[in-house]
C-alpha cells in the first residue's frame, strides 16, 4: 500500500547480518540461529540492506558522530507485563506510543489514531490482530496501515487507506531476553539504523523481571546507581551510618568518553563489605551493570534498566532473580502472585524505595529551578563522587546534556501524593499485582456477601425461637464481615491507595 512506512518484519528488529558485516559479534549464541533469517525476511521485502536505509550520521564539533537517544533500543517493559489481548500505552523519551500483539507478533506506533488523534492505547485488538480506535472504528495492522474505516463506503475506505495521512507512526519493536525494546526513531532511517544495533540483552530469558514507574528523573535514577556510598546514610534500618567506610578507591575510565558508556571500579563502603571489588558498568541509554565480588568470594550481580520516560518520570526494570515455585505444585501462579504480592507489601521495600525517592525528587525539585546549576558532585568533590561525576561527563561531552536537554520543553514537577503511591508507581504496570487486587476484591465482595446472608439468617433464627442456631449464624456473620474487613485493609494496604508518605515514617530521627 501506498501508505506503508515500515516493512513488516520492522517489529522484529534485532537481526544478524553478513559476517562481513562485522556486527554482532557479541550477541549471545542462543539469540544468533533465531535472528538470521530476519534478515532474509527484510531483503525480501524491502529489496534493501539495513545500510542502503541509513544517511550519514550528524558529526559533532570534534569530527565524531553525534550520539542520537533515538537511535537506540529501549526495554519498556518485561513481556510478562504486556497484555497480548490490550493495547499497552507507555511514554518514551516524551512519546507517547502503544504496543500490542499482533497476528505476526509485537508491534508498535504512535498513541494517536490519525483520524482524531484519540488514544490508540483505549482501542481494542481484534481477532484478525490489527489495532482498533476506539472513537470510530479505524483499524491498523503492525506496520500502521490503515486497513478499515467503517464510516467510508467501499470507494472511499479504499482511497483513504492507501494515503499516507492515514497511517499511524510505526516503530521497531523486537522482544529479547523476556523484555519488548522499542526503537524511538520512526520511518525507513530508523529501521536501517535499528537493524545496525543490538539492544543492551542479556542472553537469556528467564530473568525475573520487576518494573517500577517513578517519579524522578532519568538522570538522578543513574546517578543514584553510580553513588554507593550514600547507602549507610540515607538508606537507615538496612544499614548503619555508624557502619560506614570512606570509598576512597574510586577510579574512573581513561579518556575520552565512548558513545556505548563506561565503567568504573570501586571498593568497599560499609564494614560489611570492606575489602570488596566492585564494578558499575553503565551502557547507553539506558543499562547499569553492578558486580560485586566480596572478600567471601561470594559474587553478586544487579541488573538494571532505567528507561526516559518524561523529563521526570522514569521506567526501571530490575533483574531480581528470585527463587521459582516448583512447577509440580498445585495452583503455582495464583501461589506465585500472592507470594509476590507479599513481598511487595513489606513496608521496609517501600521504606527504602522512599528513601531514595523522596532525595531524588528533592533534588529534582532544585535542579529544575536553576537548570544551570551545578552540583559540587560533578567535579569530583570527594572520591565517592567518581561515578557520579563519570556519568556527568559522559551527558555533557557525549549525551548532548541528557534525553530531554533539546526538547525545549517545559516539565512540571509531580504534586500529587496520588503519583507516588506504589499503586501508581507499580501495581498497575505489574500483572501479578493485578491479579492479586483481583483477588482481593472478589474476597472482599463475596465475604461481605456471605455476611449479609449469615446476618439474615441469625436474624430469622432468633424470631423463629432457634436461638442457638442464630448465635451460630450470628458469629458466622461476625467472622465473615471481619474477613471482608480483613481483605478491604490488605487491598488499601498493598497498594497503597490509604497511604500517607510522611518524612518521620521514611527516616529515623
């Protein structure tokens, strides 16, 4: 169709290409067999290599290519997240776009149906697998073609579906190592530079995959990555101040800085793991590798995403790497969500994730009044300051000052406690807490039900003279109303939809 932006096979973008290529060295064996035939798949189509789609790239100043957060691969969200029957809507680097799965697998355009610009993310995904608008019917495949618009006559809906006006934004989408990673750059030249990269994946898809939506910046969230000494401080009840070891052995990459990142080295901070090796790779945009290797020789690995959302909220995906439940067990998932729920109710993890928040929010807050300002961290004001100064760097002499310091826009703040609930922040993005609220609800009502019933009956027993039976009845009433009570407090609990945030339940005096 005349309207076609991208080639199908745009939503499966991770592809090998000829060895004489010299790319994807690196990309683990396991992922290799399934990409090569993609490649075939987008020559077919396109009677185009990823090369001939792709212009030369804007130079810099100092003659090197200029970094572009577009042209980058982006983990949204663990697939296990996504709903295969929905549209998903999320915000990349300012954009709002929709994911879905299609009759071909994921794919991915632009929040606004071309008609009305009405969300494509309220729509509805139908059996034939294309994306419905749900103002007025206008149906898209995985390419954002318009293929129906059921207010058209026949000659019309023809016309219309083969212009270009009529076509959603598309983007390349690929699912690798159990996350779905978007390209933010649309058209032909994102896909060519997208089939030249590789995301930052590990090889392997059976990591246990947690995601959050703060309210803080994508800058302050790497930051905090890069800065562990200030864990015996702000983070109290984990750890002790008192506890605390001056990070003097802090080193930082040789210069210049690389467009794919850098890493530093450290030693220990805490009396715990004085002694330690550890290293903080951060590879661009959006990845930050964490290695310990403790005096024990016991070795500990954290994986993190942070992913721009808006100027002041970020998408973290973390590596937990939690046990699994044998699947020889009865009931396993429901076993598994409550389990999960449990520990994500666990006031000391929200504790701690407040601690931080409410720093990084502060520090938001200060920076966005004066922009210009500069923090005494950046220049190295103490060797602890390594890491956060190394990423600092990189934003201004590689990162064109950070995701949003061209968009010219203006970001307000988060106000709303709303905004910070774990609600809001979690449990709607998380499928198991989804299905835990649930669960709960459909306690609550039934249990409250029953103790309607139960109340009716004791009052029918006691006029009926049966008055130990109605005492019966009467505490069965008692006992259910208290479960239903019971169930009503754990919902507000969990997700904290009652919850107040005050500075004295976060931090010790």
């Amino acid at each position: 169709k005349g309207c076609r932006k991208t080639p199908p096979s745009s939503r499966t973008m991770l592809l090998a290409l000829p060895s004489s290529a010299g790319l994807l060295t690196t990309t683990p064996a396991a992922i290799r067999p399934v990409l090569r035939p993609r490649a075939a798949l987008l020559a077919t189509r396109t009677s185009l290599g990823p090369a001939d789609l792709v212009s030369e790239p804007t130079s810099t100043a100092s003659g090197s290519a200029a970094f572009s957060w577009e042209a980058n691969w982006y983990p949204v969200m663990p697939v296990s997240y996504a709903d295969p029957v929905r549209p998903n809507g999320f915000t990349l680097l300012g954009k709002h776009l929709v994911l879905w799965k299609s009759a071909d697998g994921w794919a991915c355009v632009e929040d606004a149906c071309p008609h009305r610009l009405a969300p494509l993310s309220t729509g509805r995904v139908t059996e034939e697998g294309t994306l419905m608008c749900r103002f007025h019917g206008w149906r898209f495949d995985d390419a954002g073609n318009c293929v129906e618009v059921p207010n058209a006559d026949a000659g019309a809906a023809a016309s219309l579906c083969g212009a270009p006006e009529t076509c959603a934004t598309s983007y390349p989408v690929q699912e690798v190592s159990g996350l779905l990673w978007v390209w933010p750059e649309a058209g032909l030249e994102g896909l060519g530079r997208s089939l030249l990269e590789e995301p930052a994946a590990l090889g392997s898809g059976a990591q246990d995959w947690v995601m959050t939506v703060p309210p803080v910046s994508y800058e302050s969230m790497v930051e905090n990555s890069m800065d562990p000494s200030h864990a015996p401080h702000l983070h109290e009840g984990t750890f002790a101040a008192s506890d605390m070891v001056p990070l003097t052995d802090y080193s930082a990459p040789a210069e210049p800085l690389g467009d794919e990142g850098f890493t530093v080295a450290h030693g220990g901070y805490t009396t715990k793991n004085d002694g330690m090796k550890a290293t903080r790779t951060f590879r661009s945009p959006s990845f930050v590798d964490v290695n310990y290797e403790l005096p024990s020789g016991k070795q500990q690995n954290f994986q993190l995403y942070f992913v721009p959302s808006t100027p002041f909220e970020t998408r973290v995906i973390t590596g937990l790497g939690l046990p699994q439940l044998p699947a020889w067990l009865p009931k396993r998932e429901l076993l598994a969500d409550l389990l999960h729920a449990f520990f994500f109710s666990r006031s000391a993890l929200w504790r701690f994730n407040d601690q931080d928040r409410l720093v990084m929010q502060g520090q938001d807050r200060n920076q966005a009044a004066d922009p210009d300002r500069r923090q005494a961290a950046w220049d190295v004001a103490t060797p602890s300051d390594t890491g956060v100064s190394t990423f600092r760097k990189w934003l201004a002499e590689v990162g064109g000052g950070g995701p949003f310091a061209s968009s010219g826009a203006a970001a307000s703040l988060p106000t709303t406690q709303e905004e910070v609930s774990r609600w809001n922040v979690h449990g709607k993005h998380c499928p198991s807490c989804k299905r835990a609220l649930a669960l709960l609800e459909g306690t609550q009502a039934a249990l409250g039900k029953m103790a309607l019933f139960a109340a009716v009956a004791a009052a029918a027993l006691a006029v009926a003279g049966r008055l130990a039976s109605g005492i019966v009845a009467t505490a069965a009433a008692v006992a259910l109303s208290a479960g239903s009570r019971w169930a009503a407090g754990g919902r507000a609990a969990f997700f904290g939809m009652e919850r107040e945030l005050w500075l004295p339940q976060v931090y010790a005096r």
